[in-house]
C-alpha cells in the first residue's frame, strides 16, 4: 500500500484528522471518492478478527470488572491463568479507539504467560467504549487527561492490591496508550516495569519522577513519534534511569496491532516476545 495513504491513517489514528478531512485527503491520492470508499475497509482496523487467545480459552478465568477510579467506576477486562497462585500484575492500554476486542485479546496473551492482567477502559466516564470505532475517535478529545491518568493508576493499585497479587505491578500501552504508559512511568511509584510500543513522551524536566525500568518499543516509520526520542533518551541517561530502546525498521506506528493494515508480522512477535521476557525478569524475580 502507498506510504502516504499509510502515513495519511497515521495522522487520522492519532487525531491529526477528523473523519472529514481523512475522506477528503484519502479521495486525493486513492483518484477518487469511489476509490476511497473501496480502500477504506482495507486500511481500516478491523477487530472483530482480533482473537488469538478466545474469551473462553480453559486455560483462563476471564471476566469484565470494575474499580473505584478518579471519575467513578472504571470498566475493566480482567484475565488470568486458572487457579489460586499469586501473580504479578500488568495493566494493558488501548489505543485511541478504546477498549475492543483486539486488546482484550493482548490481555489474555499476557495472562497465558503467567500474569494477572487488567485492560482499563479510558472511555468509561462515557458509558465505555462504543462496538463503532469511528464513535469512540472523538471521545477521546473530551477526556481530561490528568483524569484519565489517575484512573489508570487506579487500576495500578488495584491489581497491587489484588488478592492473587504478587504486589509486583507493570504496565504496557500502545499509540495513545503508549503515552498513557510513559505518563504511569512518572507518576506511579508502584511500577516495577514500563513498556509504551510507540507512545509520546513524558516531558523531559518529568522524567527524573520515573522509578520502574523501561522497554521502550519503536517504529522506524513513524517520523511523529521518533522525534521525540532523542530527548526523551538524553533525560533518562541523565537521571540514570534503567532503559533500553528497540527500533523495528521496516515497521510503522501501530506495527503490534494485527487487526490493521499497519500490522508487521515480524516486529510484532519479537517485541511482544521481548515484552514478555521484560516483565518475567523485572515482575516475577
């Protein structure tokens, strides 16, 4: 596919663009507003084929929770391994097309390895994440963001609280949700182990607040996000923070997702892979 109609979704997943404007733009280079409207499910996340791990998976206890946040109850999806053993927990962050199947489904991948995950639910001051991803876009931009912050900190302390839990907490986030993570970095304490696949960076004079370790995941094709690095990497070597970034070249912004036509089979596994072994090392020793 045409990299700029690839880097043209970008800025639309990010919320460059309205929807509007993403037609209007995408009519442009496909040759035309019949063109467009046949690219578009094409280029589009479909998450009803996200589901490497099923819901019913007898190797799991899966259900949809709730707990006490900053704005009220925030709507979770809880998976773990069956059983009564005492687990380290890892909070998994959606992008910003809300909680869907797709990340349910990484939190059960996560689960299978031996960890009791929680994927929070951003949108939950609306009710939750809407089944159409084009309705939850702009919801997004009516969230607070120190709100929204605190509520998945909440769910850091929830699953330190736990009662299958180890005490031992680590968080992971993707896009939007990458960003999330990096701002969970700076605020919780509780954090043993960070990884944003892509996610903005905290604010350099924020970064000597970081406690947990980090597994900082990135794209070589995603000239938005990378140019943040460089600074981003500078403070944590100034404040001395344990780190280590990985670059997947060839791959672009949201290459772990495997529901969208920016999926990279390849950077996906081995980051995911790398994450797993991030977390049994700083989460389960």
């Amino acid at each position: 596919m045409d990299k700029k109609i690839i880097d043209l979704y970008d800025d639309y997943a990010s919320g460059s663009l309205n929807r509007r404007e993403f037609l209007k733009k995408l009519a442009v280079l496909a040759g035309g507003t019949a063109a467009a409207i046949t690219l578009l499910p094409i280029i589009e996340n479909k998450y009803a084929q996200a589901q490497i791990v099923p819901k019913d998976d007898s190797r799991l206890h899966v259900e949809n929770i709730k707990y006490p946040g900053e704005t009220g109850d925030v709507l979770a999806h809880l998976a773990k391994p069956k059983g009564d053993s005492r687990l380290p927990g890892v909070v998994v962050i959606h992008e910003n097309r809300g909680l869907n199947s797709h990340i349910k489904d990484v939190a059960r991948r996560v689960a299978l390895e031996g960890f009791l995950a929680v994927a929070p639910d951003a949108l939950s001051p609306f009710g939750g994440t809407p089944e159409d991803p084009n309705e939850a876009r702009p919801l997004f931009r009516k969230l607070d963001s120190q709100e929204t912050v605190k509520n998945f900190l909440a769910a850091v302390q929830y699953l330190k609280t736990h009662p299958q839990s180890t005490g031992k907490v680590g968080c992971m986030g993707f896009c939007w949700g990458g960003g999330v993570a990096n701002q969970l970095a700076v605020n919780s304490p509780d954090l043993a182990a960070v990884v944003p696949f892509y996610g903005r960076q905290p604010a350099v004079e924020d970064v000597p607040k970081i406690k947990a370790s980090l597994l900082l995941h990135y794209a070589g094709q995603d000239e938005r996000i990378n140019a943040g690095i460089e600074g981003y990497e500078a403070a944590l070597k100034k404040a001395n923070i344990e780190y280590k970034i990985h670059m997947y070249e060839g791959a672009g912004h949201a290459f772990h997702n495997d529901t969208g036509s920016r999926y990279h089979k390849e950077a996906a596994q081995l980051a995911f892979k790398r994450t797993i072994q991030f977390f049994k090392q700083k989460l389960k020793t």
